[in-house]
C-alpha cells in the first residue's frame, strides 16, 4: 500500500502564513498592532499570562450570535411552508452552565444524552419542557430521571426502550412526549451522501420497522408519539443528504398520519463547519430552506400536513467560537520525500483535542503571539503524549522561524475537544474562558495534579505508603 503523501492534495503555500481565514476563525479574531492575536477584544498573550496554556479560548457573542442566526434560518425557512420549528443545540458538542444559558438566552431548546448532561442542563437553569434526552442506551434510572423531570421529549432508540420508558412514564403518572430514531439509511458528509437498503450502526431502528414500532408506542397510555427522527451524518456542508432523508422517512411518516396525527418530525443535525481554509459549507439559510421545501414536497406528494419541524445543530454553534492555545516547546525538522517538516511541539496535545487521532480530523494553526515575514514552512503539530498518533494538526505551514516559547491558535475547536478530553498521561484538563467585548472569565474550571492525585485513592487510602515528592529540577 503507499504512503500517504507528505502534504494533503487541499494544502497549499500560503502568500502569508500569518492570515486568519475568515470562515475558519471566530468574526471577531483580528491581530493587534504588535501582531498578537486577538480574539472577542483580547489578545492571546495577555489570556496566556492570565490563565495558562493549554486553554480553551471561546467568543461567547460569536456562538450566541451563530444560535440565533441558526434558529432564524430555520424559522423563516419553516414559516414559508406553513408550519414551525425546534431548533435543539445538540449538548453533546460541548455543554457547560454558560453555554446552557447563551442557547437557551438566543431561544434553543437543549439536546442531551447522559445523566449528566441532563444534570448539567437542568442546574444551568434550562426549562425541563424544552430539553431532548437522547441516548442508544439510557439507564432505567436516567430514564426515570428524565421523566421525573418533565424533559419535553425522549428519543426512543431501540424497541427494548419502548417499555421502559412507557412503564417509568405509567410509575411516575405522566404521559411522556417521545420521537422513534430510525434509520433512513443515508450518510452524509460534506458536499456528498450514500443511500442505502440499510445501516449497520448502534443508534436507532430499521425504517422498515417504523410504522409497526410507532403503533406500538400509541398502544401506550403514558406515551405520546411526537414522531420520527434521524440522524444522517455530520460535518455536512449542503442540503442533498437532508432531502434524501427526508423523503424516505416520509412514507412512514405518512402511513402512520392515516392512522393518527403525527405532529413532528425532527431530522437532526449535523451541519458543517470549516476547519481548513478550503473548507467552504453553504450558509445556513440556503442549507435550511432546502431541507424545508423538500419536507414540503414530499408531504404534498404523500398528501399529508407539513409537521413541526425539529432540528439539533451543535457543531456549527459553538465550533467556530473556539480557539485553543498552546506554548511550543520544541520544533524539530524531519527530513521527508522532497524536503523536511518541522515537528512543532506543543503543551497540549490529544487529551485536549482527541478528533485528530480518533477521525483524522483536519485543523489549522497560526502563531498567536506575533506576525512573521519567515518564508512559510511545513508544519506538523504534535502533542505532548507519549504516542505517535498524537497529533494536533496533521499539515500546516506556518512562518519558518516559530520557535519555543512562541503562542500557537487552533481555530475551530470549541465543538468536541473539551467534550472528548481526557487525563491520558495524567494530563489536566485545561480551564475554558469565555472572552466577550475584551472581558475574560471562566466557565470551566481547569484541572491541578493536585486534583488528579486527590482522585487515586491509592495515594490517599490509609495503608498507602508513602507518596514520594518530585522537588523541581530534581529528577525522580
């Protein structure tokens, strides 16, 4: 098999490898008069000084500003057929107290998954009756958590979940509102989608079972069918995957309409972002008017009501408002097929951002604590993991003279990093602050070795022997 090439086929030398592209970065990222990045009107040196590297870096009025420019887009989309929309942000994408309250203050509802992310939704304040509980293998207790709560809508996943959540609807004498996941057998990414008979995946039900597995849901007192949902795929950057979607989930749609009203159908998210700068997604108005008015024509074909629509971006809120920061630690060049490329070393690494080793997932880097006229030089950014596969940005060029102690930005990471992070390594977790109109605060507390060595009750136990002190530039 051969090797992969040196540099992607989409990467080019830049003119300047200090640019900020525009779609890649937060609106307001803009470089100062001493060439610092500056993001939400604060530079990245002076967030660096405060708060530390790693750090998660995010604009709040960029992603309030992307919920409400979302939910706008969806709900002029669906007044122009007639009907009207949920716009959910999908939790799992990251979900704190402050981010419950920016999507919710815009006029979300808020999508969740786990136990915890209810809890974390509910403590922030968010209204039970607009909250989704989603999850292919929820708890008995976190299903009865989430009715006892009063949560608007539980997605039912499999069949085996249509009788636990009917008897801890019938336990705790409330009719829960809950949508069927099937599969349209669709998968979309980018600018491209596969139609399949079937999908081979852990979430939802066969589409051919949805008629039978619905009229099994409305045998139920305590349940309420809203409807259907389906989840395609993500980093989708057009409407094709969508309407294709839609138009085989309306047949069953349709066939259980005849039998009784079905008031929803929520076709979930996935919407893309752009992480490169090739990267180049439809707006979000042209993506949302296509999907509505191929719901529209179908259900005029199949002569039925155009439902409530219901939809959980996630990514696409709160992506672009992330930026992470790093502190280089050493470049070393590597010599590769037609040159070399310089291995840039930062204090980070997979356990602050996991979707590089886990999807191969594409980012972009620029210096953050100045501008250089260095000619432009292959990069890749690596972690600090004892790992091979830890790696931050697969390709990149940046000036040829970075160097230790230089600040590097990682745009578009507030979806995902902070959510998939771990302690690999015995790493903390880096803190996240929310930067608006120049005011820095956090909204996630970092982690301390202190913390982590709190955690090993080992270390704590007391037959433990005794724990052995490493004094700085003492070796152990």
């Amino acid at each position: 098999m051969a090797s992969p090439a040196p540099v992607p086929g989409w990467l080019r030398v830049p003119v300047d490898a200090n640019a900020l592209a525009p779609l890649v970065w937060p609106s307001t990222a803009t470089r100062d008069d001493a060439g610092r990045l500056v993001v939400a009107g604060r530079d990245a040196a002076s967030l660096a000084a405060e708060f530390g590297t790693p750090l998660y870096v995010v604009d709040e009025a960029e992603a309030r500003a992307r919920a409400a420019r979302i939910k706008r887009a969806f709900d002029d989309a669906a007044a122009s057929v007639g009907t009207t929309v949920t716009v959910y942000y999908a939790g799992k994408a990251f979900l704190s107290g402050a981010i419950v309250r920016w999507v919710t203050d815009e006029g979300l509802a808020v999508d969740v998954c786990t136990g915890g992310e209810l809890a974390v939704a509910l403590a922030a304040g968010a209204d039970p009756a607009r909250l989704g509980f989603h999850g292919n293998n929820k708890s008995i207790a976190e299903i009865e958590r989430g009715v006892g709560a009063g949560v608007g809508a539980i997605v039912i996943d499999s069949e085996i979940e249509i009788e636990r959540v009917a008897d801890a609807a019938a336990r705790a004498g409330r009719v829960q509102a809950v949508r069927l996941r099937v599969n349209s057998g669709v998968h979309a990414s980018t600018h491209e989608f596969l139609a399949t008979a079937h999908e081979d995946q852990k979430f939802g039900v066969s589409l051919d079972r949805a008629v039978e597995l619905g009229t099994r849901i409305r045998s139920h007192p305590s349940l309420h069918f809203l409807g259907l949902h389906c989840h395609i795929g993500s980093q989708i950057f057009d409407s094709a995957g969508f309407a294709e979607s839609a138009e085989r989930l309306l047949a069953a749609h349709a066939e259980l309409s005849r039998l009784a009203p079905v008031p929803e159908l929520n076709l979930g998210g996935g919407f893309g972002i752009a992480y490169t700068s090739v990267d180049e997604p439809a707006p979000i108005e042209e993506i949302a008017a296509g999907i509505v008015r191929a719901v529209a024509i179908g259900c005029r074909e199949h002569d039925v009501p155009v439902p409530k629509l219901a939809f959980e971006p996630g990514r696409s809120i709160i992506g672009p408002a992330g930026v992470t920061l790093y502190t280089v630690g050493t470049v070393k060049p590597v010599p590769i097929e037609g040159g070399v490329r310089h291995y840039v070393s930062v204090d980070g690494g997979m356990s602050d951002n996991a979707r590089t080793a886990l999807y191969g997932a594409e980012y972009s880097a620029r210096l953050a604590s100045r501008v250089s006229a260095a000619a432009p030089a292959l990069v890749r950014v690596a972690g600090k993991h004892c790992e091979s596969g830890d790696i931050v940005v697969d390709a990149e060029y940046l000036p040829g003279d970075v160097a230790p102690g230089d600040l590097l930005a990682v745009p578009a990471t507030g979806a995902y990093c902070w959510s998939l992070a771990s302690n690999y390594n015995h790493v903390p977790r880096p803190p996240v602050v929310a930067v608006r109109e120049g005011v820095a605060r956090v909204i996630v507390h970092g982690e301390t070795e202190a913390g982590l060595l709190a955690r090993d009750a080992g270390l704590t136990a007391p037959d433990a022997p005794p724990t052995v002190r490493l004094v700085e530039g003492n070796p152990a």
